[in-house]
C-alpha cells in the first residue's frame, strides 16, 4: 500500500508564460522547447518527488490562460493546498505600461489575484513564479526591477498569503526549464506549504464555507 503524502497543487498564469513546460520539466523530466496551450484545465502527477528527503506524491493540476473566464476551470482552484501565479520574465515590453499589444505585468497579476482571492480557501499560500529565466539578459538588473514592480502591485494585496522568495529575497521565485534553475527551491517551497494548508484544513479544503466571498468594489485584493 502506498501511504505516500500526496499534495494538491494549482499552477494559473496567462497563457504562453511557460507553465506547463515547468511542470513537464518536474513530472516528465524532458525539456519541452514547445507545447500546446491546453483550453481548460490540464492535470499532471509527479509520483516520487523527494520533500526535505521524504518521498512524497504531487497533483498538480494547470488551469490554461485561455480557460481564465471558464467557472469550471477557475473552480479547481479551490481544491488546491498551495497555489502558484506564473509570468514570463523574458516579455519585458509587458512590464511597460504603454505596452498595448496585450496585458503587462500588473494587469495579469491583478487578474489572477483576484481570480485566487475569489476560489480558495483563506489563507492558501501563494507562490509568484517567474518562468523562462534562462533567456533574460542583465539578469541582475532584469530581476531587481521585476521585483520592484510585483512589489509595489502587490502592496495592497493583504488578503493574499503570498509566501516571498526568502533564499534570494525577492517576493517572487525565478525559474528555468531549461536550465533547470530554481524549479527545485521553488517546489521544495510549494509542497512544504501546501504540506502546512493540509494539516489545517484536511479534507475541508474545498467546502464552500472555507471559499472567500467575491468582495464589493470597495474591497478589492489589490
């Protein structure tokens, strides 16, 4: 019998900025140059992920950018015990805000904040997870002024448990697939989290009287 401890783990983030690529990176141990964007939600299992050296089972499941007005698919994240908000560190003209040829930065975090604040349980841990690190350039300069400006977006945003980047101190965690850079700190956290949230909730973790109400205009997550 397999008495493994198993994690329940949601990935949201617009779409292309590198999700399921991370998670294929962890769950199928291959670098994916390319994948299709999947339209609702897709569901991946990591059967033997080592957590402070014990052996434990990860579902993790990622809600595609392009289901982000679906009810169905935003309606998983209330049964996850540590959530994680992924963006593309190489798009650096959405960190512009005359960037018109999409949504940059702040408008994609202030979408998905909500969506979270609006379909988990209190205090869900949530992790701000910056992908495809391998192809930024400047790094140092490129990381700091990222962290600056998720800084100042998510100053208000107290009614989320935004879990920071204690080891690099910044409020969010870089990453590669490629490279494999941070993806293991970053799970290493992500699972010790939720590991905390399943202690506390148990199975309550998605009964609706632990769901936030969607707040009025006046009490917005941030």
């Amino acid at each position: 019998m397999d008495n493994k401890k198993i994690f329940k783990l949601g990935i949201v983030g617009n779409q292309g900025v590198g999700k399921t690529t991370l998670i294929l990176r962890v769950a199928e141990k291959k670098f994916y140059e390319k994948v299709s964007c999947g339209v609702s939600v897709d569901f991946r299992t990591v059967k033997d992920y080592k957590v402070n050296g014990e052996s434990v089972k990860l579902n993790i499941f990622d809600i595609a950018g392009l289901a982000r007005n679906s009810d169905l698919a935003i309606s998983f994240i209330k049964d996850a015990s540590a959530l994680a908000l992924a963006f593309n560190l190489s798009a650096l003209e959405y960190y512009n805000e005359d960037f018109n040829q999409g949504e940059n930065l702040e408008q994609q975090i202030k979408l998905w904040t909500e969506k979270i604040y609006n379909n988990s349980a209190l205090n869900i841990p949530v992790l701000i997870l910056g992908c495809q690190l391998d192809k930024v350039q400047e790094r140092k300069q490129i990381l700091e002024s990222v962290n600056d400006e998720l800084e100042r977006v998510l100053k208000d945003c107290h009614k989320l448990n935004i879990v920071k980047n204690k080891k690099q101190q910044l409020i969010y965690f870089p990453t590669s697939s490629k490279t494999e850079e941070g993806i293991d700190d970053f799970f290493q956290i992500w699972a010790q989290e939720a590991c905390q949230i399943q202690k506390q909730y148990g199975s309550k973790l998605s009964n609706d009287s632990l769901i936030k109400k969607k707040p009025n205009d006046n009490d917005q997550c941030c």
